[in-house]
C-alpha cells in the first residue's frame, strides 16, 4: 500500500494509507459525525467539491447496498478515515465502501488520526485541502482560483417525471437519464395521491423524492435553471427547493425566479433550499465556521417547545437579524449554536427548514415536516396552486 498525505492550505500535513486513484481536486476539508450511513452520506450531492473527513472509525464494515444510494453519482473529492473495512459482513452488501469509491475516481486516505485533523478544521475554521503522494508538489497557487459552481454538476439536464406509487421502491433517475432502484421509508401513504409537486433540483437527495412518491405524489424533477414561466407550463400544485451543494448565493442569478414560485405556489424549502428562499425574499446568508455535518444535531421546535434530533449536512445558514419578522417568523433553532433551523410564512403557504426530515442516516423524527407540505399542498389546490395565475396577473 502508498502512503498518502492531505495536504492543508494552512500548512499542516497528515500522513496516511493511499487507496483508490489520485484526482489532484482541491476541495474544502469537512467531518462528519454520524456513526452510520456511509454509503447516504458519500452519494449525498450536498459533498460535491469536497474532501470528507468520517470521524467514527468503524467505515465500510457493512459494505455497500443496492438500496441506500442517495444519488447515482458520487460526489465527494476525496475520502478520510481513521481506518477502514475492505472485507464488509452483511447479508445485503454487494460491494465494498473503498471498491465503490475507487470505481468513481475518488482516492480514499486511511489511517489518518481523524481526531487531530477535527481540531484544526474547528481551529481553522474553513480550510481546503488535497489528497497527494508528494506534499512537496503542492504549491501555493494550488489553493487560488474560483470555486466551481458544483449545483449545475449534480442537477438533471433535463425534466424527469415519476408517477407516485406508495408501493415501496422508486426508479430514480439522474443527470443523463440513468435509473436506479431506491428504497424508502414510511409516511402516510397515499395522502398527497392526485398532486403534482415540481422538485427544484439543486442536487437533490433520493429519499427526498422517495418521500414525495410513496405519499402518492406525481413528482417532476426540474433543473436548477428552470424559470417561473417554465415551471408554470408543467401544472404543479406545489414546489420542492432541494438540498444542495456550495455557497447559495451562487444562485443569486435566479431568486427573482424563485421568489415569483414561492407566492404563486405552496412551497417547502429542504437545506439549500431554505437558504435560498429566505434569500429570495431578502434575507442574508452566511458561513458556518465548520458547519452542521451529522445524525444527531438538536433542534428546538419553537411553536411547541420540543426538541427534535436531526441530520443535517450543510454549511451555510440564514442571518436571522436580516429576516422579514412582518412576514416571517423562525420556527425551529438549533440548540447547540441558536442558530435558524426553519421559517414559515405568515400569510402564504411557505415553509423551509434547514435540517433533513427525510433523513437518510438520520433520525426521522421530523418527518411530519413533508405530511405539512403535503396537506398545504392539498388545501392549497385550486387557490394560490392554480398555476401561478394569482401571480401572474398581478
């Protein structure tokens, strides 16, 4: 086996096993704290451009699944564990975690002390980093030059519609057309039959869509790009804005659009997608020293004083101060930091939330988050969702 080392911007270097091919890619340096859900987290898009640090040691000791993939690509740059298991038990494995990630290109570093490299991303706060064989090669050059704008890698090229079914697996699709077999989880099956939800894919997660379809939806995944006059001509009844991946105001471009989306139809806003309402309507966004990256974040339901566990993966979050309080109110926070974990809208039927209730790993305490959209979306059919008209003629 090579040694390899990561290579921080801030100088630090850590020394490791090399698996899997090199890609050269800078990407910035981030942890993870769950304790399952490898194979959800490294086909999570939200990753695109970014080297993933798993900090609980026991990865790839299940294997990998034909069930769990949360996207058809894998998006991260690189992988880094403490150790990993290239000889998975169980009964439904069909491949192994480093095999997966060798095969999409993605060089995984081993044997790295996770709990050191932990402390200088919280020391350092942002940092980007690059997996490589000789430190030395690394200049400072390497650390300049825009960022990419990883949303239009991971969101479909064109329209693709799926036919609510709530009888167990969705045919998911992807950029280019391909399909794959996902499994989901349970909500109540059948309650949104006969609506048709536009999905904004920003790089959306599969057990977002599996949600939408198993309550009986008709869901049209639409990409990024798409305007109000477009989405208008497929007839939803509601729109989904998706999780997904880098800096929202990369978008920035497209918020007029969206805005014009959120008061014609009922809208839920997922991570990204919560981010760039609250931008569409006015807010501000901004940096997280080290983000929300895990299976257990707290967040505190404001309305009723409970307290929910959450997954959450994201690294931006909304400026509560720059809120609109007149139409606006803050729903959940985050317990640990305070930070805005969910907004509604006072007087039209928006909702955002900054953590995943579909989870997928994760907790699915929050998962009556899309049984509320779904009923906005029914009681909504045939007022504010007639296709924008209300809007359009204003």
């Amino acid at each position: 086996m090579a040694k390899g080392y990561l290579v921080l911007e801030t100088g630090e270097v850590f020394e490791g096993v090399l698996l899997g091919e090199l890609s050269g890619h800078v990407g910035e340096v981030v942890f993870n704290t769950s304790m399952t859900g490898y194979q959800e987290i490294i086909t999570d898009p939200s990753y695109a451009g970014q080297i993933l640090t798993f900090c609980y040691p026991l990865i790839g000791n299940y294997g990998l699944n034909a069930y769990d993939d949360e996207s058809l690509q894998t998006a991260v740059s690189g992988v880094v564990t403490g150790e990993v298991c290239e000889e998975p038990s169980h009964f439904q494995a069909s491949n192994g975690f480093v095999e997966r990630l060798e095969k999409a290109g993605v060089p995984v570093l081993t044997g790295v002390d996770t709990r050191a490299l932990v402390q200088v991303i919280r020391k350092h706060h942002t940092v980007k980093g690059v997996i490589t064989e000789d430190p030395s090669s690394v200049e400072a050059n390497d650390w300049k030059g825009a960022t990419p704008f990883f949303v239009s890698q991971v969101s479909t090229e064109e329209p693709v519609v799926y036919e609510g079914s709530g009888s167990g697996t969705v045919a998911a699709g992807g950029a280019g057309g391909s399909t794959a077999t996902f499994g989901f989880h349970s909500i109540h099956e059948n309650m949104g039959r006969g609506l048709h939800i536009a999905l904004m894919d920003f790089g959306y997660k599969k057990s977002i869509l599996d949600a939408l379809l198993e309550a009986g939806c008709k869901v049209t995944v639409v990409p990024y790009h798409y305007s109000f006059e477009q989405v208008k001509e497929l007839e939803p009844d509601g729109i989904l804005f998706s999780n997904g991946p880098g800096d929202p105001m990369a978008l920035q471009p497209w918020l007029k659009e969206m805005k014009k989306m959120t008061e014609a139809w009922p809208t839920l806003g997922i991570c990204l997608g919560h981010q760039l309402i609250a931008l569409a309507h006015g807010a501000r966004t901004k940096k997280l020293a080290f983000g929300h990256r895990g299976g257990n974040h707290p967040v505190k339901d404001l309305l009723t004083g409970k307290v929910w566990m959450t997954s959450q993966n994201h690294g931006y979050v909304v400026v509560d101060e720059s809120l609109d309080s007149e139409n606006f109110q803050i729903l959940f926070r985050n317990v640990n930091d305070g930070t805005v974990e969910g907004l509604k809208h006072k007087s039209l039927p928006i909702q955002s939330v900054q953590f995943h209730p579909e989870a997928h790993p994760g907790p699915s305490d929050t998962e009556f988050v899309f049984q509320q959209f779904i009923q906005q979306v029914s009681s909504s059919v045939g007022h504010v969702a007639s296709g924008g008209k209300e809007y359009a003629e204003a």
